[in-house]
C-alpha cells in the first residue's frame, strides 16, 4: 500500500512510539484495575502468573499488532480489506478489526465513568475535601460519590468530551510528548507514595501478599484474570496498538520498542501495588473489595500527610491525564477509519462515536447506584462490560489477530518488519507466537469459561 495512504505521516523519532504506546499502555489499568484484581486473585500467585503472560502472550501479540500495523500504514479495517483485496488473506478476517473495534468502545464506556471518579476525587483534593480523611470517612466519600449520580454524569462527560476534543484534533503525535513529561512524574511520585504507605501501613504483610507465591492459589480463574488483565494493561486485543504501529517509524526494532512498553506498563502496576497494599492491610480493608479498592485506599495517604492536598491534587491529575491518554486510543481505531475511508473530519468522527459511549456509559454509571441492579449472570451492567471484555472479548481479539498474523500473513513480509539484525530474534517471536500464545490463549480462555 503506498505510504500516501497513511495519513498522518510517519513518526520520525522511534521514542515518539514508545512513549505513545506507553501513554495508551499505562492508565487506570494499572492504577484502578491491576491492585483490585490482584487482591481478588490471591496476591503472589497471580503475579507471578501475571508476568508469565506478559511475556508468553502480551509482548508476542503486542509485537504482532504493532507488526501488522507497521506493515500495512492505514487503519485497521482499511488494513484488513486491503490484504484480502491483494488476495493475501480471506475477506472474512476483516470481523477482526471489527471486533476490536467494538470491544475498544466498550471498554470506553466504563473506563470513561472511572477516569470520571478520578475527576471528582481531583475536583475535591483541590478544594480540601481530602484533609484529615479517615477510614470510615474515606469509605463514605466513596459511597457518597456512587450515590450521587448527577455527579458522576457530570465527570463521565467532562471526560468523554475531553477524549472527543482530544481524538478530534489528532493530536497523536503531540501525545507522545505529553507522556514523556508525564511517565517520569508519574513514577517518581508513585514512589514517593510506596514509600510513604509502606512507612505508615502495614509493609510485611503488604510484601508478603504481594511477593510470596503458592501453589495452591492458582486455577484456570486466576490464569484467565491475569491473561485478561495483561491484554487490557497493555491495551492490545482491541486495536490500539494496531493503529499506532501504523505510524511507527521504519529505524525502530519492534521487539525493543514493545519489550520497552511491557517493562514501564508492569513497573507502574507494581508501584500501584506498592502503593495501596500496605494500607489496606493496616486498616483492614477487605482486599478483595474490588473496583472500590483504590479509592477508598488512595486518599487516606494524602489526608494525613503534610500537604496532602497539593500531592493528591497533583497525583489525580497524573491519574486523570494517564487516562486520557488511554482513552484516546481506544477511540482511534473507528475515528481513523471514518476518517480515512469516507474523509469525515476527525473531530466529526470523533464526535459521533464519543456520542455513542457517553450513551453506554450512562447505563454504568447508573449499575453502580443500584445495589440490586444484577442483570445477567448475576452482574450488573459495569460488571457485565468489564468481564465480557476482560474474559471474552480481549482474549478472542488477541486470539484471531494472532492467528491471523502467525499463520495467514507471509512470514516474509513480517520478517523485513521486524528489522533484527539477528534473523534468530523473528524466529523466536514467530514460534512464541505460534506454538506458546496461541495455544495458552485458546485453552486458558476456554477452560476460564467453562471453569476448570
Ligand atoms: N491499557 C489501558 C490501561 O491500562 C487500558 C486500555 C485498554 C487502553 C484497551 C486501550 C485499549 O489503563
């Protein structure tokens, strides 16, 4: 396909790919999701579980999407219908960019109304809401915010017109500059934080939890939560990635630049884990309290601490931006596209889709204002949306993009891609991806299902 078709022009800088990825890798994934799902799943077990499949599955199909990407420069629908125009690969695959898409929206629709609590606990450490926060208290602001739903409308759409503003103006390549600010501060504070919370909290037992593996925690559940979470974390099954490929300059090896985003994705998730562990074990939060964990745990360190409200303030704001950056490439797969193929303006696009989530994510925010409010599988609709993505819809993504790539597209044309030096390097990431990902994919999602 000739490079005119890749609209936006090719990053120059192999970084700018690296820190784009890492913007849309790093958010509330890491942050939000990765502690509560540890704490569900038994601590150390899962991580250990969790690292093996970002290096089995996340890395190799990561690569596979950038690779793809890379190869083709246009979005991944185009992407698809161009390979089987060109006779390459069956017509059929084109349901896999589709699927990414739809899952990517999906995942929009609650992460919006979660980034939205991320600007409300901003909007009160700025105005001093956060000093001297107990447990209890900090249980009840918590509470209070899901009761109040007209509030968190509001959040949920001040941040999905952020994300609209932000696809619309195509800012990808400017993105990259505000994640390189934006990486270094989120870390050090993270930190600051660890150390702060291990100082004040319970360090052993947060250590041990985290660190101490056993046996006897690990089950077909845990492994599809830790697959399910690696895909999300690192934001591939569903696209992203995919697009941002597309604009990966030539010069970069895959395998570095990938290998790169793995490493600063699982360092920002253990930090978090760092963060909140010692204190839900000093003050006897439930563990397993899921989605509530971290913001019930997060302002307890800031309200007793000596200008807690300028650092909570300063540490929601990394929150808010870190999702934003997330969120914008979960949009980027059908704006680039209506952009592209039937040259709507990208804010129109933008717009039009933004429109469409913001919808959806009513329906969640209002699941969380219910007790009661189960509507399948005794669910609720949040609940619903982030399993179905997390169990099915990430999985099956990463699944069919893989065997796409591994078995469908001529390993010649992804090996000039994958530009190491050492033909060795493409084989290894080629039999990884063939004879390891796929297989551990296809029967852990299946056993996850049926509940081995
Ligand atoms: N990886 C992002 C995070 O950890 C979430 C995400 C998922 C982004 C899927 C894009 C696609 O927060």
């Amino acid at each position: 396909m000739p490079e005119s078709r890749c609209l936006q022009g090719i990053w120059s800088s192999p970084w700018i790919f690296i820190f784009a990825a890492s913007g849309s890798a790093v958010g509330l994934g890491n942050i939000w999701k990765f502690p509560y799902v540890l704490g569900q799943n038994g601590g150390g077990a899962f991580l250990v579980v969790y690292c093996l499949c970002l290096l089995l599955v996340g890395l190799p199909v990561l690569m596979a999407e950038v690779a793809l990407g890379r190869t083709v420069r246009s979005n991944p629908i185009d992407t698809v219908n161009d390979l089987s125009e060109r006779r390459i690969i069956h017509p059929a695959w084109v349901c896999v960019p589709w699927l990414a898409g739809i899952t990517g929206f999906l995942i929009l629709a609650f992460y919006s109304v979660i980034a939205g609590w991320s600007l409300a606990y901003l909007n009160r450490a700025l105005s001093g809401d956060l000093i001297g926060v107990s447990q209890a208290s900090a249980s009840a602001m918590f509470e209070g915010l899901l009761d109040n739903r007209t509030e968190m409308l509001m959040w949920h759409s001040v941040f999905m017109g952020l994300v609209v503003l932000t696809v619309g103006q195509s800012v990808t390549r400017g993105l990259s500059a505000v994640v390189r600010l934006l990486l270094p501060i989120l870390v050090i504070t993270l930190v600051a934080m660890a150390l702060y919370s291990m100082v004040i909290g319970n360090m052993s037992e947060a250590l041990s939890f985290m660190f101490r593996w056993s046996w006897k925690d690990v089950s077909f559940d845990v492994i599809l939560a830790a697959v399910g979470m690696a895909l999300f974390s690192l934001s591939v099954g569903m696209g992203a990635m995919f697009a941002y490929g597309a604009y990966m300059s030539k010069r970069m090896s895959i395998a570095r630049a990938c290998t790169i985003v793995v490493g600063v994705d699982l360092l920002v998730a253990i930090l978090a884990g760092l963060v909140i562990f010692p204190l839900v074990f000093s003050l006897d939060i439930d563990v397993q309290a899921g989605p509530s964990l971290t913001f019930v745990s997060l302002p307890i360190i800031f309200g007793n601490l000596l200008g807690g409200q300028f650092f909570a303030g300063v540490f929601f704001a990394l929150l808010v931006v870190a999702a934003l950056t997330s969120a914008i490439s979960m949009l980027e797969l059908f704006v680039a596209w209506l952009h592209e193929k039937f040259y709507m303006a990208r804010l129109k696009a933008a717009l039009l889709m933004g429109i469409a989530v913001w919808f959806v994510g009513i329906a969640v925010l209002l699941s969380f204002h219910h007790e009661d409010s189960k509507i399948l599988f005794d669910l609720n609709f949040f609940e619903l949306l982030d399993q179905l993505t997390s169990f099915v819809l990430l999985p099956v993504g990463a699944i069919l993009l893989s065997v796409l790539v591994a078995w469908f597209i001529p390993g010649s044309m992804l090996q000039n891609e994958m530009i190491t030096k050492q033909a060795s390097h493409f084989q290894w990431w080629y039999n990884t991806l063939k004879y390891i990902s796929i297989p551990a994919m296809v029967v852990i999602t299946l056993a996850g299902w049926i509940g081995v």
